[in-house]
C-alpha cells in the first residue's frame, strides 16, 4: 500500500461526502452516524482508536459553528429584531445536528492525512 497521499483537498471532499479517505469509494458510516469499521472497498481501518476524532471535530466545529455563533452573539446587542436572531439561531442548531456525519468524515480525512504523513500507515 504505497500509494500517493491523496490532495488535501480530495481528501476533504470524500469526507464531506462521507466516503473512505483512501480510495473515495467506501462508505465511512452505516446509519446515519455509526462509523464502520474498515472501509469496505480497500480495507483501511478508519480509526486505530476510538476518540481518535474528538480534537479534530473540535477544531471543525469551532471554525464552522462556535465563531459564527460567538459573532452573532455579539451583534445580537445591535439587532432590534429579535425575530432574525431567533431564526439564524434555529438554522444554525438545525445545520450543526444534520453535519454531523460530514464533520466526522472532514475530521477522519484529516486524521488520515496526518497517519499517513507520519508513517502511522504504510
Ligand atoms: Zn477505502
């Protein structure tokens, strides 16, 4: 197994997609958010260990909702309308359950890419 180390950016895209890092083809869960253990198609192991996921999950979740949700916070001082805070917040909550597996497979693309850059994985 000494192929090329997919781009960063495909690597993203197949766990946006919530296919194997690999080979782009297997899929990462079986339900909705149970991560399979291998990938069926090429063989790797998604995870030597479990909680492998929880510092890159943090790290998305903080750029894709916890800075956006602070920034809003904020600026809710400055909104007379309590409407469009409560309806952006509704949207935010709704969208950070529904990514959830994509965050996992974005998170488990980047765990991958950093095994196989320090020779965890052949
Ligand atoms: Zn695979």
């Amino acid at each position: 197994m000494s192929d090329p180390i997919p781009p960063l950016r495909t690597l993203l895209r197949r766990g946006m997609h919530k296919q194997c890092p690999q080979c782009g083809r297997g899929a990462l869960f079986r339900r909705w958010i149970k991560l399979c253990d291998h990938c069926p198609v090429c063989g790797l192991k998604y995870l030597e260990n479990q909680g492998d996921l929880w510092g890159y999950l943090l790290f998305v979740d903080r750029a894709l909702f916890i800075f956006p949700l602070i920034v809003m916070i904020y600026f809710r001082l400055y909104v007379p309308n309590l409407t469009w805070f409560f309806v952006i917040s509704g949207v935010l909550v709704f969208a950070l359950i529904y990514t959830l597996p994509h965050r996992t497979g974005i998170s488990l693309a980047l765990d991958y890419l950093v095994r196989r850059k320090s020779g965890d994985l052949p």
